[in-house]
C-alpha cells in the first residue's frame, strides 16, 4: 500500500469528525420566556411546516395571504409555536385548539372578518403581542387585563365604540394602537389619564358612523 493511501486512511476518521463538528444542530424545544426562539425559520406555508419530521420544533408560522376562510386543522399540532401570523386571509372565526398553544408569545390576525378577541388567548400566559388590526371587532374584553405580559395592542380600523379602564392594568403594556375607530375626545382624554406611559395611536376624535 502507498505511502499517499495509508495517509488517507489514516485521515479519514478525522476528517469524517471535523466534518461532524459543522453540522448547525436542529432547534430543540424552548422553555416559556427563552427568546431564542426568534433565530427559528418561519415557515409559509402548511406544506413547508408538514414536511418538517418533528413539528415540535417550529416557532415561527406565517400563513399571511393565503385567502383562508378557515384555519387548517393541521395546525393543531404545531404546539410549541411562539409566533403565529394569519394576516390578509378571510377568516371569520378562530379554532378552540388555539387554546393549546399555550407559548405562544406574538400572534396576529390582521385584515380579516374577526367580530371578536381569539378566545384561545385566555390560554397564552406568555402573549407579548397581540394584533388585530383591519376587522370587525366592536369591544374589548373587561379582564384584559388578564394578559399581564401584553406589550403591544393593535387595534387599527376596527369598530371598538368602548374602552374598559381593565386596559390601564396591562402592567407590560407600551404601544395601543387605535387608529380609525371610532372614538369621542373624551374616551381619548380617558385612554391619556390611564395610559400615561403608553404610546397612543389614535385618529382625530368623532362619532363616526361604520356602514356595513
């Protein structure tokens, strides 16, 4: 055997380890609170999230621009999400597996037909965004307040005509945004005197008439 070949079997199993040594490892699943969570992929697509073998390492979903009237029932078991994002679909209700994504910290429903708050988010202790601009929402829930870890509230183009003084009890809470509701300067004057170090965002006050 040549010098050349006895030095490349000799190499092999160490070349074979260094090439080992690169390999990223795989997203394992995340105590409640880790923030690492926002390196994770995010998937587009039912498709692409199915195709991953263990759908416990997926935190990131953005099924946005889909033209969905329903939520897929294969999102069930996508349980370790932190962030789900169903914007710009046609939804008018939400599923109660929802509920079981109890880490889930970001989730937005923007531009679709919600008439109401997801009533799974009473089980998402670890909520920190919350939108759900661009719908048919008339109120907001009395214990909001329940979301104590609630950073960001979008409201936006909405019908929201009453405003719970349960908002000022958000502990966490930095930015409300309520543009184009509809909304009188007292109400306003209201949400500044229990929200002094929130930023508003709010249009000029009326009483404005929404057609259906």
């Amino acid at each position: 055997m040549s010098r050349l070949l006895l030095a490349l079997v000799w190499l092999a199993p160490l070349l074979l380890s260094a090439q080992t040594d690169l390999i990223v490892p795989a997203f394992t699943p995340l105590a409640p609170g880790d923030s690492t969570w926002i390196g994770a992929p995010v998937y587009t697509s039912m498709k692409e999230a199915l195709a991953v073998e263990d759908p416990t390492t997926i935190y990131r979903l953005d099924l946005s621009r889909q033209r969905l009237r329903s939520v897929p029932d294969e999102l069930a078991r996508f349980t370790q999400l932190r962030e789900l994002r169903l914007d710009r679909n046609k939804l008018d209700s939400l599923p109660p597996f929802l509920a079981d994504f109890s880490h889930l910290e970001l989730f937005s429903a923007e531009e679709n037909e919600l008439s109401a708050f997801p009533a799974a988010m009473w089980n998402w202790p670890q909520l920190r965004e919350l939108h759900l601009g661009n719908n048919w929402i008339a109120s907001i829930p009395i214990d909001i307040d329940a979301l104590d870890q609630l950073e960001v509230l979008s409201l936006w183009s909405n019908v929201i005509g009453t405003f719970p003084v349960s908002l000022s009890e958000l502990p966490k809470l930095r930015q409300l945004d309520l543009l184009n509701n509809d909304m009188t300067a007292e109400e306003q004057e209201l949400l500044r005197i229990w929200l002094p170090d929130v930023e508003l965002i709010m249009s000029e006050p009326c009483r404005c008439e929404f057609e259906d």
